[in-house]
C-alpha cells in the first residue's frame, strides 16, 4: 500500500509541477506584453525665416524666424492605454535674435484621427514669443484594435487688423499612422490582471506538488 501511495504521490507531483510551469511561462508572458516598452515615431520639419509658401495672394505673412517643428507619437499601444502625440517648435538659432522684441508667432495644431478619442479635442492655438519653445500635447485613446490613419496639421496665424480676422496659413502637413493591438481581445490591464493570477498559481501549485512529493516519500 505504501509503495502504491509513493508512486501515485509521485505522479500526482509531477502533474502539478508541469502544470505550475506552464501558469508561470503564461504569467509572464502577459505581464511581459502588458508592459512592453511602447516604440516612438518622430518626424522634424525645418521652417525657413520670410514668406510662407502657399499665402494668399497680394499677402506677405511671414515666418518670423527659422524653426524646427517636431511631431512624435506611440507608433503603437495596447487598447485600454492612453497614448500621446507631441508637437514641439523652437527657434534653429535663438542666439541670432531675429524675432523683434514683442513680436510672436501663432501656431495652430490640429490632429486629424479618425475613430481614435483625442484629449483635447479640436484644434489648439498657442503663441511662440522669441527665444521660448513651444510644446502641445494630445492624449489618444481607442476602444478597439486596428490600423489608424491620420494627420497633424500644423500652420501659422496671422491676425488681419482690417478685417478683423485670423489668417492661416498652412506650414506643415504630417502623416501619422497609429496601430492599437490587443491580446485575445484582453487590453494591458486584463492582460495584466491575468498574469499576476499566472503567477499566483504558479506558486500554489508549485508548493501542492512539494507536499504531494513529500507525502509520497
């Protein structure tokens, strides 16, 4: 009877060792998607001093000094993670002193991406004083996986005193494609979720075979 015992403890233990392998090895897959490091994509964009291309007829609106202009975003986040999309402008040379005292330049930054929640919404409007950088930032979201498409539109506003009315012109068109995945349809807190469970059975089982192995001494 006993060597019946230590033979079925024996099996009983390597099952349970096989299976509190396998939750580790699922643990820590998913804890390992779920915090993956996310890839940046980044674009710069030169701006020259003097007349924009593309301003209206008879019109001179400017450039007021040489600017690079930055755009970044997450080429890719899980569904249930907020990702971002960074503008950044800042004068190529501050040190030249181009920009007369006082004198500002308005940028207007509006990101175009369908299906996705953007926070902000809309378009924002910011001044660009002399020597000073200029940041935007946009939170996305989206409720489901897939391929986005879209673009961040950026231009200069230039305020016409006669009519009373802000002029803008175009500067820079960028393209930005955004890819929210999934796991089994699970998002990074799900995923999360499930991994430390892997983990936590991995430990319970792990000791259940000891005391099968012990038992069946």
């Amino acid at each position: 009877m006993k060597h019946r015992f230590s033979n079925r403890g024996g099996w009983v233990s390597q099952v349970l060792y096989v299976l509190s392998l396998m939750c580790l090895g699922m643990g820590l897959f998913l804890l390992g998607w779920a915090v993956w490091p996310v890839p940046t994509e980044a674009v710069q964009i030169p701006i020259s001093k003097g007349v924009l291309p593309g301003v209206p007829t008879g019109t001179g609106y400017a450039s007021l000094t040489d600017y690079t202009l930055s755009v970044s975003w997450q080429r890719w986040f899980r569904v249930g993670d907020v990702g971002t999309i960074q503008l950044e402008m800042n004068e190529t040379d501050p040190d030249k002193g181009d920009v007369g005292e006082g004198e500002v330049q308005i940028v207007v930054a509006e990101p175009l991406l369908s299906n996705l929640t953007l926070s902000p919404p809309g378009t924002i409007q910011a001044n660009l004083a002399p020597s000073n950088d200029l940041a935007m930032i946009w939170e996305v979201k989206a409720g489901k996986d897939g391929e986005y498409h879209g673009k961040v539109l950026v231009s200069f506003g230039f305020y016409n005193e006669a009519l009373d009315e802000m002029t803008i012109v175009p500067v820079a068109v960028v393209d930005v494609l955004i890819i929210v995945t999934s796991l089994w349809g699970m998002g990074s807190r799900m995923a999360m979720w499930f991994g430390l469970v892997g983990i936590v059975l991995w430990g319970a089982l792990f000791l259940m075979g000891r005391m099968a192995h012990v038992k069946g001494r």
